[in-house]
C-alpha cells in the first residue's frame, strides 16, 4: 500500500502545482502589457493559453483527492466553478454579439475572472489534501477530516 500512497501524493503535488503556478505567471507579466491592453484582457488570453495546464492539473487532483478520499467536494466543485462560468460566459457573450455593446463585453471578463478564482480554489484544496497526505497522524484518526 505505501506505492500507492507514493503516487497519490506525487499526483497531489503535480496537480497543485500545474493549477497555482500559471496564476504568478499571468501577474508578472503585467510589465510587459501592450498598451492599450488592461488586466481583463491579459487574464482572458492568460485564461487561454494556460487552459491545458489547469485540465491536466485538476484532472490529477482531482484523481488524487478520490484516491485519498478527502478534500474531493471542495476541489471537484471549484474545477466546476473553473468549467462552467467561463463556458456560460463565452456563451452569453456569442448571444449578445449582435447587439450594439460598447467595448469589452463585461461577459468575458467574469469568464476570466472566475476561470481563475476555480483553478485558485482548487488548487488550495490541493495544498489541504497535501498537507492532510503527509500529517504522521493516519488519516482514518486523523482531525482533519475533508
């Protein structure tokens, strides 16, 4: 049993880190914005590009977090919130294209903004699910119950 708990930790500990590093990354290349480029717009693209990223990371906590039964609802509902605003959101933003908007649509930005809330919330609960992996208290004892 201890190989298995070897791979659901090395599956915690890659899954949070794919969902919390691309987040630092999006803010420090604030100094390198165009101009005429705001934040909505760099975590929107930032949203994009790092897309696969925040998949493969959550699908291996996620893993991870059933593997270990603990911490499953609280990062399995924050992938959702990662998921299905955006999706709504480009959704919404495709019906209203006909209409005369001016500017952005503030569609895209609650897109972005929740996309990167979820990956955040997820991969909190990852860092919970390592800290609870690795506590020397088994976990069928242990307080800490997720």
């Amino acid at each position: 049993m201890g190989n298995g708990k070897a791979v659901t930790k090395g599956m915690a500990i890659t899954g949070s880190v794919l969902l919390l590093l691309p987040l630092p990354l999006a803010f420090a290349s604030v100094g390198i914005l165009p101009q005429g480029l705001t934040w909505m717009e760099l975590l929107a693209v930032a949203a994009m590009d790092l897309t696969p990223a925040v998949l493969v990371g959550g699908s291996l906590l996620m893993w991870a977090a059933l593997r270990a039964r603990s911490h499953a609802r609280m990062i399995g509902l924050s992938l959702a919130l990662s998921a299905s605003v955006p999706v709504a959101a480009v959704a919404l933003n495709a019906a209203t294209a006909g209409r005369a908007l001016e500017g952005e649509s503030w569609y895209v930005a609650i897109g972005a903004a929740s996309f990167w809330l979820g990956a955040t919330l997820a991969g909190l609960g990852g860092l919970l699910l390592l800290r609870r992996l690795f506590s020397p208290v088994p976990m069928s004892e242990s307080p800490l119950r997720g």
